[in-house]
C-alpha cells in the first residue's frame, strides 16, 4: 500500500533529536533497527522513515512477526505456491513481493524463531527469496526496517538470536524514549488525541477540565503513547453530555500491583525488565550512589552496571 506523509507529535528535546534523526536516515537506503518499549510509536517511526525517503512513492508493508506460527509467518513473508502444504489451494504473493520497490517493517522481530531467521537473513545478503514449495527464487528490492521491544544484544549472547542478522538489521539503530521521560509532550498528544477521536466518533469537546494535563503528565504511562491514546479516545466517548475531557473521565490505574509471587504481572519482558530495573535502584540506593559498590552488591562489572544505568536511564 502507499503511504501519506506522517508527523510525529511532540516538541520535547528528546522528540526534536528522534525527528532529526529520523530525517537524515530516510534519506538513505539504509536498513534501520527502531527499538523501544510497547505502545511508545514503533511503528509511526518506520513510517515516518519510509515517507522521508526516495520510496515514498511506493509500498510500505508492515509485518508483525509476534504471535504467529512459524510456517504461517513464513508464508505471510515470502508467499507460497498452490499446494505447498495442506490448504495451500492458491499461490499467494508474499509481503517481501509486495514490498518490492518499497520499505517492508517487521514488527517485533525478536519474536522470530532460529530457522525463520536465518531465511531472512539470505534475503537481506541475497536480496532473493524462495517462496514456499516454489522451485525458483524471485530477486527483490526492499528497504528493510525492523523493530523490537527486546534487547536483541543479549538475545544474541544467549544464542536466541543469529548474530549476522542482528548486525546486518542494526546499520542504523533508533531508540524511541518512553512516554515518561518527555512528560513535557503529553499536553500535545492530549490535544492531538482528542482532535483525532472527537471528529472520528462525531463528538465536540470544547474544554479539558482544569487538573487533567497534570495528573496526567505525573503518571508513569507504562504502555507509553499507545496507552494515553487509550485513555483520550475513552474519554471523548464519554463526554457526550460534558462535551469536555474531565478527571473522571481520563483516570488511569496506577502501576501493577506485584501479586503474591512479587511479580508486576504475567508477561515475562515485563518482569524481567521490572526486575532488572528494581534490582538496580535498590542496589544503587544501598550503594549511596556509588557504582562500583552497587556493581559489587549486583555481582556485575561496572561496565555492566554502566550499560543498566544507560539501558533504565536511572540516575545514581
């Protein structure tokens, strides 16, 4: 499909080097690596890549490669020919065919199993592909642009995640900030939200009610701008009498409550950053501050605990 022109919001000093950094990277050919946690505009990224770029006249596809089995997701990429396997009553163009030309986004590429990788590696040396139970393979030319919410560095010590791969997707990386370290954007994105809902569900709001904006830029946002979208788009289905955005109606929940395991929650990337995360304040806390005593206590090397502070933006 073709794209428009995309604009991200937000005017924060974090948001003004994310938008000049991604307008020198769209002018090349580049593969590009988007990294940052869930909900934080992952994908508005790409786009906004693909349309500053010289393929902004052709197709963009994306691809989430999350919650799909193996041999589907195959297929979703490099299509397959009538009777490749059980069902295949047709051959079906892959996303790579269809991205020809253009930019192809994989979405949540940490998600992608051992041998599925390594076929997307052939393609990013080759620029081939074999489509399932094909004979031959179809030449093509895509801009590949990936993205995760995992740390694909550790992925690729503990043998989770091809090392080639990862260096051939990495030529350029962008790391988007979460929600909570550029609270300053949150007003402009309430505006923004409530422009976009307000005129899709038909409502008028004429006023946000006085205390919204700071409560809501002293919450944490732990599922980032996808989140506040959430709680805007709600509150403008709720306004219809109001015909404004009020406190009530954009209370959000506080952080998860550790259940009686101590755990925030039952998804596994959480608790493992939540703990990391926790394990570090703590240590540096009990540290006063100091890090080579907190990398002594952590049972790491400084350098470790420099590339943790670094990675939780966590100041001692």
């Amino acid at each position: 499909m073709r794209v428009q022109r995309t604009t991200l919001v937000g005017t924060s000093p974090a948001m003004v080097d994310l938008k000049a950094e991604i307008e020198r990277v769209a002018r090349s050919d580049a593969k590009v690596l988007i990294t940052g946690e869930s909900g934080s505009g992952k994908e508005l990224v790409a786009l906004a890549v693909h349309s500053g770029s010289q393929r902004a006249d052709r197709a963009f596809v994306a691809v989430n490669c999350a919650g799909m089995p193996e041999t589907l997701l195959e297929s979703e990429l490099f299509g397959h020919v009538r009777g490749a396997f059980t069902g295949a009553t047709t051959s079906k163009k892959g996303k790579f065919a269809l991205a020809d030309g253009g930019s192809i986004f994989l979405d949540e590429i940490g998600m992608m199993g051992p041998a599925l990788q390594a076929k997307l590696l052939r393609v990013l040396q080759e620029r081939e592909f074999e489509p399932l139970g094909a004979e031959r393979t179809e030449r093509v030319d895509v801009r590949v642009i990936a993205a995760t919410n995992r740390d694909l560095r550790q992925m690729v010590a503990e043998g989770r995640f091809l090392d080639d791969l990862f260096y051939r997707l990495n030529v350029i990386p962008i790391h988007i900030p979460p929600l909570r370290d550029r609270r300053e954007d949150i007003p402009v994105l309430v505006e923004h939200f409530i422009r976009k809902h307000a005129q899709r569900s038909g409502r008028r709001i004429d006023r946000i009610e006085d205390g919204v904006l700071p409560a809501l830029q002293q919450n944490d946002w732990p599922g980032n701008v996808r989140e506040l979208e959430n709680i805007i788009e709600r509150a403008v289905v709720l306004s219809s009498t109001t015909h404004s955005v009020t406190a009530r109606n954009v209370a959000v929940a506080g952080p998860p409550t550790p259940s009686a395991s101590g755990l925030p929650s039952l998804r596994l990337h959480q608790n493992i950053e939540w703990a990391e995360r926790e394990t570090l304040r703590r240590a540096l806390d009990q540290a006063g501050g100091v890090k080579k005593d907190a990398a002594e206590l952590m049972g790491i090397s400084q350098r470790a605990l420099s590339y943790y502070v670094a990675k939780y933006r966590i100041e001692s």
